[in-house]
C-alpha cells in the first residue's frame, strides 16, 4: 500500500478537528457525550500525532490547542474594543423599582421589557473571533485594558474554539464577554484531589477559577475543571443583534453555553418575582451566583439610555444579601446535645448575614477550634448558607490585640458534671458526655420529639421546654400528654390564651404517623429517611419492635449501624416502658405511608433509562446514582428495550430518538418528584 499523501494526510487532519469538535460541543455544552472519554482519547490521539508531524495541518481552533501551550513569561496586556463596564448594586426591591422608574423618566414611556439572568460569581472574560475562530481571550482587567489569557482559555471544554453553524452567517468580528466559573461539584472534588495530593485547597470556586486563568502555564490550566456562561457581546462587525434576548439566542447557536435560567421579555413585575424564585433554586444550582442582573431587553433603548462612567444605565444588578459577615466572638459556650455530644458555640456581638440576626454559631468541636486557632474575643468571619446553622469559619489574626483568650474544652460535662468521654470520629475528636440522665440530653431529647419534622407540636419551642423541664413539670416524654392550661399560663411568655393554643397543639400531636413516631424516639442513626424507609415495611410499631437486627438491615437503604440501634433501643425495657407511658396517655400511632411489601415497588426498578440534557437541580452523575438505587439500569444510548428518557435542558439527538421509538420521556420535574416519592 501507498503511503498516504499529503492531501490524504490534510484531509485526515481536518476531518479528526471537526470530529473532535463535534464531541467536545456535545460533551461540554450539550452535556451528552456520544462517545465514551477513551474513544475520544483515541481521536485526539491520533490529530496530535498528524499535527506534530505536519505543523503545517495544525490551526488556531483545532482540538489539540486544548491540552495547553508552552508557558508564557508575563500576559501581554490588551485594550477592550469596548471598554467591559460594571454594574450598579441594587439591595433591595425599592432600589430596583426607582431604577425602573429612572428607566421610565428617560424613555418616557411605560411599557419597559427586561432580560433577567443570574449573576455569576465567576471572573468575566472577553473572547474575540475573527472569521469565525478564536484569537484571542483578555480579562476584564480595570475595564479598559485586560491581560490577555488566550492559550489558558482554549483550555476550557465549553468555549468553542470555532464558532458553529453556517459559515455564510459568520459574523467577521465577534467579541463575546461572559464569565468563567467552576461548577459546585468539580469544585469540590477539586478541592479533594488537591487535599490527597496535600496542596492547598481553594477558598471557593471564584477563586479557583481566578487562579487557575492565572497561570502561565496553560498545561496547569488545562488540569482544572473551568468551565464558562457568555452573556454579552463587546464590538461586532458582520451581524447585528436586536436585543438581549435575540443575543443570547444567537450566541447559543455559534456554540456557546448560555445559562438556561435566564427569563426574557418581562414586566418589572416579573422581574421581582423572578428574584425570589431565584433565592430559592439558588442552593440547588451547581454554580455560585450571586444575585441577578436585569438588563431592559431591546438594544435600542439600551443605546437611548447610554453610560456612565463606569456602568450602564440600562442594566443593574440585584444582589442576594451577603451570607458571610464579620463580628467579635464574645465568649465560647459549650451545648450538650441530646446525644450528650459536647459542641463548642461561639457567642457573637450580633450581626445581621443574609437579613438573619445572627448572635450564636457553631464551632462543631475542639479540634477544629485548635486547628483555625480560634479565640475568645477574635474577630471572626461568619456564614450561613440556607437554613443551616451559621458557622465560624475563620478567625481575623490581624485584628487581634492580644487581649484573646485561647478556649479550652471542659474536662466534665458543664450541665450535670458527669465524665466526658472522648470519642473518634472521622479525623477528629467528639467530647460525650456520659450521663444518659443529663438534663441538657433530656431537653434535647424532648426538643427533638415535639420537633417540626417529629411529633409537631406547635408553641412548644426551645425556651418553653428549658422551663418546664426546669420546673419539673416534664420527666418523660409522657408528661408532655398531662400539661395543663393553667400550669403553662403561669410561664414565663405564656398567657392564657397561648397556654390554651399549646394544650390543642398537643392534643392534635396525639395522632402521628408511624414515621414521625420513630423518628421522633430519637435513636442514633434513624434521621427522617431512615424512620421513612422502616415504617413503609411494617404495618405497626409493635411490628418494629418485634422484628430482628437481620430483617431491619435488609431494608433497602437501611446501614448495619441503623439496623443495630433500632434493635438495641427497642431491646432495652426502659424504652419500652417510656413507648407504654406515652400510648397510654392517649397518644394514637398509624401508619400514613403505604406499607410497600417490595421496596422495589417503583416505577424505576428493572427499568433500562438513559439521561439527555442539562439537569438544573443536580448533576447527572447524581441522578445516576440514585436511579440506580432504585434498580434502574442505565445506558447511555437510546434503543428500542429503553423504557425512560429523562431529558434535561437542551436535550441531544436522544431526545428525537426517543420520540421516534415512542418511548417514556420525563422531565426533570417529574424526576425529583419520583425521588422525592421513592427515595
Ligand atoms: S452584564 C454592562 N451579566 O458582574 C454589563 N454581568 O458588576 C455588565 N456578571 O463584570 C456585565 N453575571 O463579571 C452581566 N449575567 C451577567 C453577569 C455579569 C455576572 C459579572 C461580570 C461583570 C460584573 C458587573
């Protein structure tokens, strides 16, 4: 056989770069791959070889410019066609409201439309292409001039070294602008991998994206997970864009990943509503925001309504309050919980993070206060993410005056005096208290059995619960059942009428379910899943209490650990005796859940599903696991034997096949719904 020629060579090249492209478009933005990591190894195996053989074969945009360029020793700078403004804060509903009356003052004119998006908290970036390939990438940099990071953000998967589509439609110059972050996931298994490496862990992914764009080394960025959303354009000549909303459109077709949580054409209305429904998917995204930007849509008015010097009045940005604050640590209490586990709490000068007073938080245990060296009278940067407990995660060393007092953990338990015991748990250290009659674990213990998520008895909040088991008017958790009205008006912040809404709240708490029963018993290892799982296999709690370690651990999702402690608790008469109390105080338990006699019974189990799509609540890998959990099996390619598509935004070609062949499609919606039901 010939050697091939040169042309036969070229055309083996500029076949293996469309190819490649193809799969990394699929793979990074579409999210569904069609081949598997290895075959695409292969490929680009193959097109390295080609191009270091014949260099003349090799382009700006071709694949192989992905793995990383030889390093730099300093970024050049660059001057933005169009310098990359930023954005003024809004903080609060009114502040957005007075930007849209300004809006409507200048226009003169009422009917304003807007675009909303999510605010990255990424670094922004600016790619400009020429023809069609990217040539160059530059920071924002103080808005005029930025450095220019190009070979580090060919790196990124989801930046199309070529711009899609029609090449007739080729714009001659296209500056595009977005923002570079690093997802929650990579982020965290990033973090990881540098922590068994024994490196330096990143503070969050804003910084790991930072850092990463920062190398000059582009192989070292080639190594971490970036990945990028474009939400504007710079300076453009070949094409014109009409508005915001027509933009983004346009840009998704060149290739470009656009963030699927974006709403168009809306009233400022809309636009407040559309903020509040993002504070809630917020935690549930895979990439940090933090806020919203609204943009007025048509491009027309944006022009109309100008600059200043340093942000456009047509767009503002509406920031979530701030979840981390700073405050001194007034002095470091220990809690006993009803565990007896003692946790070390930080008594804070009270400050207000994310529009919640915050004046305790926790410090989890005495390691880790040794560890971040933290100290009474520190100034100390606080969090609070969700409706977690805020945490201390640093102390402020600069701040000191040498007035701190280093902390020491007690060497009984402060409430009852009992030994403390000291037991290890994962890589540190828990101090137990080891007295099963310890107040403070009685309080916990009938905290967590009138709980929302237990027995729910409204009114009956922490402080009520301290006094009355103070008062000696709770024992047990049957005494709970005996309160009475007048008792409990005598309180202190009860009255009458409150102490009468509690006795109902009671009286109402006497039919429970099953579920919230055991959960509400408080034995170790049985959170809410596991007290659900159980109580959907036995019919009555005397069933549970009957039934061996050995049946309980074949429960689906139901851990050895667990198995034992509902066991050993059921085994033990003085708990038998405190169940007896309370059913005799006329406490009924049923069983709301339906009794599923195979835990198998769900619409997934034997069931072959495949995945398509961007999944905007969690990564695919996880819906993944927990299909499997309820006995799926999962391939990656549609066939006539597939029973569900599960399609994601920007569903592939699965989508069509899957429609073609009549087979089950469920959205996202329906899928959590599924696991909330089944999980
Ligand atoms: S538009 C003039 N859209 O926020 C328009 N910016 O304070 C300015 N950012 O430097 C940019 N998400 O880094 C825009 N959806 C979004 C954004 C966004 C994050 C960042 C960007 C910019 C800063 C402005």
């Amino acid at each position: 056989m010939n050697d091939p020629t040169p042309d036969q060579i070229r055309r083996e090249a500029r076949r293996l770069q469309k190819e490649l492209t193809e799969h990394s478009y699929q793979y990074h933005v579409l999210d569904d791959p069609v081949i598997s990591d290895a075959e695409y190894d292969i490929l680009l195996k193959r097109l390295i070889e080609i191009e270091e053989e014949f260099p003349e074969f090799s382009t700006p945009d071709s694949p192989t410019k992905r793995v990383g360029a030889p390093p730099l020793s300093a970024f050049k700078q660059a001057r933005h066609s169009i310098a990359m403004l930023s954005l003024d804060n809004a903080f609060n509903d009114q502040d957005v409201l007075d930007f849209h009356k300004r809006i409507v003052k200048n226009l003169n004119r009422e009917d304003i439309l807007y675009t909303v998006e999510p605010k990255l908290d990424g670094v922004a970036v600016e790619l400009t292409y020429e023809n069609g390939v990217l040539v160059q990438a530059t920071t924002r940099g103080d808005g005029i001039t930025g450095e220019v990071i190009t070979e580090n953000v060919r790196t990124i998967g989801s930046v199309p070294l070529k711009l899609h589509g029609d090449k007739t439609k080729t714009p001659f110059l296209l500056e595009v602008r977005g923002e570079v972050i690093i997802k929650k996931t990579d982020f965290d298994l990033l973090n990881k991998k540098r922590l068994e490496n024994k490196e330096n862990v990143f503070a969050n992914p804003r910084n790991a994206a930072a850092g990463s764009l920062r190398q000059l080394d582009s192989k070292i960025t080639a190594t971490r997970p970036l990945d990028i959303f474009v939400y504007g354009i710079g300076l453009v000549q070949g094409i014109s864009f009409q508005s915001q909303s027509q933009m983004l459109t346009l840009l998704k077709e060149f290739g470009f990943p656009v963030n699927p949580n974006i709403e168009s054409g809306i009233n400022i209305d809309k636009v407040l509503k559309f903020y509040k429904e993002l504070e809630v998917i917020r935690e549930n995204l895979d990439y940090e925001i933090d806020g919203m930007v609204i943009k007025v849509d048509d491009f027309s008015l944006q022009r109309q309504l100008g600059e200043k010097i340093k942000s456009p009045r047509w767009a503002i940005a509406y920031k979530f309050a701030a979840m981390q604050r700073t405050t001194t640590i007034k002095d470091i209490i220990i809690q006993v919980g009803r565990t007896g586990t003692l946790t070390p709490v930080a008594i804070l000068e009270p400050v207000n993070v994310g529009g919640v007073m915050v004046s305790r938080a926790t410090l989890h245990n005495e390691d880790e206060i040794k560890r971040k060296d933290i100290r009474i009278g520190d100034t100390a940067l606080v969090v609070r993410a969700g409706d977690v407990i805020p945490k201390v995660v640093k102390s402020i060393k600069s701040q000191r005056n040498g007035n701190e007092i280093a902390f020491k953990m007690p060497t009984i338990c402060p409430v009852c005096q009992s030994e403390i015991e000291k037991i290890k748990r994962d890589k540190s250290h828990i101090n137990k208290c080891i007295n099963a009659s310890c107040q403070a674990q009685f309080k916990g213990r009938i905290k967590h059995f009138v709980s929302k998520k237990a027995l729910d008895i409204d009114g009956l909040g922490k402080k009520i619960v301290d006094q009355l088991v103070n008062e000696g008017l709770i024992k047990s958790f049957a005494d709970i059942f005996l309160l009475e009205k007048d008792t409990l008006a005598d309180l202190d912040r009860m009255a009458q009428k409150s102490a009468a809404n509690l006795v109902a709240s009671v009286e109402k708490s006497k039919k429970v379910s099953l579920r919230r029963f055991l959960y509400a018993l408080g034995i170790d290892h049985t959170g809410e899943n596991a007290a659900k799982l159980i109580s959907e296999k036995f019919s009555t709690l005397k069933d549970i209490m009957e039934t061996s370690e050995d049946v309980l651990q074949q429960i689906n999702g139901i851990g050895p650990e667990t198995a034992q402690s509902v066991s050993d608790f059921f085994s033990n008469r003085e708990n038998m005796a405190i169940i007896k109390d309370v059913i005799n105080c006329g406490v009924e338990i049923s069983n709301d859940q339906p009794v599923i006699a195979e835990s198998n019974n769900n619409p997934f189990n034997n069931k072959r599903v495949v995945l398509t799509g961007t999944l905007q609540t969690m990564p695919r890998s996880k819906a993944k696991k927990q299909l499997e959990k309820l006995g799926a099996a999962i391939s990656s390619s549609i066939s006539s034997k597939t029973h569900f598509l599960i399609a994601g935004q920007k569903p592939g070609s699965k989508f069509v096949k899957a429609q073609k062949f009549g087979i089950e499609i469920m959205d996202e919606t329906r899928l959590t719904a599924l696991f909330n039901q089944y999980l």
